[in-house]
C-alpha cells in the first residue's frame, strides 16, 4: 500500500488542494512511520498471548488415572510464566531474577498436572519470602543486592532420581520454623494471607503420589532453597 501511494506521489507530484487537505487531516507521513511498528507490536502482543496460552495449556492439563510421560522443564518454564506477573519490576523494586540451571532430564511418567501445582506452590512461596525480605529497603538497596530466584535440575548419580531444586535469597527461616512448614495448617503468612494448606499439599503430592522427597534447606538471612527428589 506504501508502495502504491510511493508511486502516486512519483508520477503525479503536485496533487490538487482537495488530495492535499486529505493528506494533512490523515497526517500521512506520521501513519507511514507509525503503522509499521503498530503492526510489529500486535506480533510481539500475539506470540506473547500465543506463549501464555501454552503455558496454561500445559500447567493445567488434566491427569488420568495413570502417569503420562512429563517434560519436567516445560512444566517448570510454563509455571514460571504464569508468575510471571509477579516477577517483573515495580515501583518498589527492580524485578526479580529467574536463572534457569537445567541438566539432561528425558520425559518421565509423573502426574503432570500434580507436579506443575507443587511448582507453582514452591515459586510463589520464593516470590513471597523474596517480597518480606524487601521490607525497609528501597529501590537502590535491593537493585544493589537484587531478588533472585535459581531452578536448578539434575539426575541422581545412580540415575534413578530426578533432582529439582527451587533457591531464593530472601529471608531463609529458623530452625523452629523449618521444622514445621510442611505442618498441616502451618503458615508464617499474616492472616489473611495464607492458609497454610500450600506447602502441606506439595509434600503430599510428591511422598504419596510419586513416592518421592520433598526437603528444604534454609539459613535465616540467607534464603531458602526446596529440594524436590522422584523416582525417575
């Protein structure tokens, strides 16, 4: 269309006043510098609802009564879009790091959709404790020393086990309190904002459903890290 209007323009420079008036009301030259970078921002906009929608499709599909081979990664890369949201930048505070630590894992059976809701329980609880530790520092402060949550995965020297570990660098939590944070109930969160049921349903899903672990490591003032041990 440029192209053609290009060619008007070289064949028939002087346009009478009525064509002219229609060039200055539309603002021609802006439309022509405007609408393609409007075009590739309903691209950028359409592989971005194109990349959510996906990711939603795989975190919410549904199990049957019998495992399915998992993408451990994919379910774990569709979990941290979805919290996506959460993790960019705001007024108070730059956005978190997500690094992605990934080894060699093939599709193994698991209950897929089970698995990706104990991703999203343990990634929201990091974002939490990260948020908590960002009380009384401002912007500066945190971007000097920035929120940062590690995904890492790996096998099991013998290769029988999967090995997923979710790290942050917020808060960490006492001895008293990491004896019970896999408590029915239990929650650090004020009221309101926590049920205390997310971390004791994660568990069961992984000891009861795929005869695994689920650990966690923590130092007050240096984070917290979730390890996630399954059969593979």
């Amino acid at each position: 269309m440029f192209h053609l209007i290009n060619l008007y323009q070289q064949k028939y420079p002087n346009p009478d006043l009525e064509i002219q008036a229609e060039i200055a009301a539309i603002d021609l030259e802006y439309v022509r510098e405007d609408l393609p970078k409007l075009i590739l921002s309903m691209q950028e906009g359409v592989q971005r609802i194109r990349s959510i929608s996906d990711s939603l499709r795989s975190f919410s599909r549904a199990d049957t009564e019998s495992k399915i081979a998992f993408n451990i990664h994919e379910g774990l890369d569709s979990t941290i879009l979805i919290l996506k949201h959460r993790l960019k930048a705001n007024n108070t505070r730059p956005a978190i790091e997500v690094v992605k630590n990934y080894g060699d894992i093939p599709p193994i059976p698991y209950f897929a959709g089970q698995l990706n809701q104990v991703f999203m329980n343990l990634l929201a609880n990091a974002i939490d404790a990260l948020e908590e530790s960002n009380f009384g520092r401002n912007f500066q402060e945190i971007q000097a020393h920035p929120n940062c949550i590690t995904v890492s995965t790996s096998m099991s020297q013998n290769k029988n086990s999967v090995l997923i570990r979710i790290q942050d660098n917020g808060v960490g939590m006492s001895e008293q309190v990491r004896q019970k944070i896999f408590d029915h109930l239990f929650t650090t969160k004020a009221v309101g904002k926590g049920t205390g049921l997310g971390l004791s349903i994660a568990r069961q899903i992984v000891v009861e459903k795929h005869r695994g672990t689920l650990e966690v490591n923590s130092t007050p003032g240096l984070g917290a890290e979730f390890v996630i041990t399954i059969p593979a």
